[in-house]
C-alpha cells in the first residue's frame, strides 16, 4: 500500500486541494473560489466538504495519513490557528488544525504558504538535492522561506523569512508592516506599478500614460520594449531585490535562491539583471556557486507546498 496526504492550499482568492503521494505526484486535485468576503464559516464549510469528497475518492492503494495546510499568515503554527490574515477577513484565531482534524478524522500540519512553497520547491522543485535555500515569492507581497540543513527553519517565534520586510531603504515609502523602506514597499508588483505612476507624474513620455491601469507587468513589457521610464522604474525594482538577495545570501550562504510569484514570470528580464548585481555585490561568499533560479513548481506551487509539509518529518 502506498501512502498519499492530503494537501490544503488556502489563499484570499481561491481554495486547492490534492491527493499527492510521496514522490510528489498530485492524484487528484480540486480548486474552488475562496469567496473570502462571505467569512470564515461559509469558506470552511466549502472547505469541509471538498476535503471529505477527496477522501472519499482515494483508492485503497493510496491511504491518506495526514494533511498538510498552507495559509497566509500571520499564524501560530504550533498552536494550529489562523490568526488574522489580511486576504481573509474574519479569520481571527481560527482554531484550523482543530477543525480539520475533527472533520476528517486525521491527523494535520499547518504553517504558512511561503514556508510551505519554500519546503515544496526544496522536496519537489529548483531546490531538489540541495540541503539550504532560500525562497522569495516576489508578487502582490514579498514573502521568503528558509531551508536550513535539509530542515524549513522558523526561527523564534516563526518570524524567519520574512525577507520582504527587509530594511533596503530607510528613507523609502511606507510598507504595510508600519516600516518604511522596506523590500516589499520597492519592488513587489504593486509597488512597481506605484513607481510608475509616481514618475509619470513628472510630466516625462512614456507608453505607459496610454494604459488604463499600470501594472508591473506593463512596466516589464515596455521596459524590455525600449521605454525609458519604464526601464528605469523596471531597474530600481531589480536594483532593491538585488540588496535583498545579496543580504541574504551574505547572512546565509545557502546553496540555492529560488525566487517564485508572478513577478519572477519576467523571466530573464529579472534574472540576468538580477544574477549580475547579485554577483557584483556579494564579497565573502562564493556567490558564482550559488544559483539564483526561477521557481519550477508554478501553480501546483501551494498544493504541493502543503503536501510537503504533510510529509516532513519534523512537521
């Protein structure tokens, strides 16, 4: 008999879920619309319901032994509670392990979606036959995870990874967290497309006063099409991100960074850029042997995140 787990992504747009066995297959997989302004009791009673039907449909061949959660923080992962995610309103201190256990009768990991994706890519993904790491999800936010020996490191008060709140400059824009400067507040999507609008108000020509809405993606598109505007607003963002990752890398030397989110979908527009002012900044570690690499997970990123978390050891 071969074990499977069951894998619960839960994010502010939608709710996955998968039947995944040990060398990372996803079996089945279900997806639903998080409707998240109904409240936490509509949402995981939809939750509910689908985890149950996916347990009803596993095959004697693949027993389910546990459920791995992903979830926006901030959480307390051993305590098993949601406590007061910004994308999910109402969801203060959900008693989450509790709930899914007593439904489905197994036994459940929780910990938060950047440390699961981090522990995911490591298993599964860009980090496969490395022992650290270091994972970015550069999209609407900035979050991180950090493998460390072969082991996703929490560190006090599960505060580890939390790279997006990085000081990059102290003089910068105000971030979310109450800080200002932050690597979130320079060079996540949203604030790429602030950059832009802020420079379009200079009165300088660009492409980008045709749009209706500016987006980092429209910023990246018209950056690599020759914009000036764009290009510059585009390598202030890599420049941030790069003293991120440099700072990161100099602290920890892992073995692999891995950077994930839909800002990385730039591809080589971020990654060149990004590899060379990486390599021009870092001194004392040997930073040409450690590659900085594009997430290989894409959208299963999450379910096997949380299925990765099901089958570590040390959950």
């Amino acid at each position: 008999m071969e074990h499977a787990v069951l894998a619960i992504d839960i994010g502010g747009t939608k709710l996955a879920l998968g039947l995944v066995d040990a060398e990372g297959k996803i079996l089945q997989r279900d997806e639903i619309p998080t409707r998240a302004t109904e409240g936490p009791e509509r949402v995981l009673a939809r939750l509910v319901e689908l985890a149950r039907a996916m347990r009803g449909r596993a095959t004697p061949s693949h027993a389910i032994r546990r459920v791995g959660i992903a979830c926006a923080g901030p959480l307390d992962r051993e305590a098993g509670l949601i406590l007061n995610p910004p994308n999910l309103p109402g969801w203060t201190r959900i008693d989450l392990v509790e709930l899914v256990e007593r439904a489905l009768g197994l036994p459940a990991v929780l910990d938060n979606d950047a440390n699961a994706a981090a522990l995911g890519e490591f298993r599964y993904g860009a980090g496969r036959g490395a022992r650290s790491l270091v994972y970015l999800t550069v999209s609407t936010g900035i979050g991180g995870g950090i493998i460390l020996d072969g082991r996703l490191w929490h560190g006090f008060g599960d505060s580890a990874g939390e790279i997006g709140h990085m000081t990059i400059d102290p003089a910068g824009p105000p971030c979310g967290c109450g800080n200002q400067g932050c690597l979130e507040a320079l060079a996540s999507g949203p604030a790429i497309a602030r950059s832009a609008r802020e420079a379009l108000q200079g009165g300088r020509p660009s492409r980008l006063r045709d749009l209706p809405e500016v987006t980092a993606a429209d910023v990246v598109r018209l950056a690599c099409e020759g914009d000036p505007l764009a290009a510059e607003v585009w390598a202030a963002a890599v420049h941030a991100l790069a003293l991120g990752v440099g700072a990161a890398i100099t602290i920890l030397a892992p073995e692999r960074v891995i950077i994930g989110g839909g800002v990385a979908q730039a591809g080589d527009a971020l990654f060149v850029p990004l590899r060379r002012e990486v390599r021009q900044r870092v001194k004392l570690v040997a930073v040409e042997s450690v590659p900085i690499l594009p997430a290989a997970l894409g959208r299963d990123v999450g379910i096997l995140g949380a299925a990765a978390l099901a089958l570590d050891p040390d959950a």
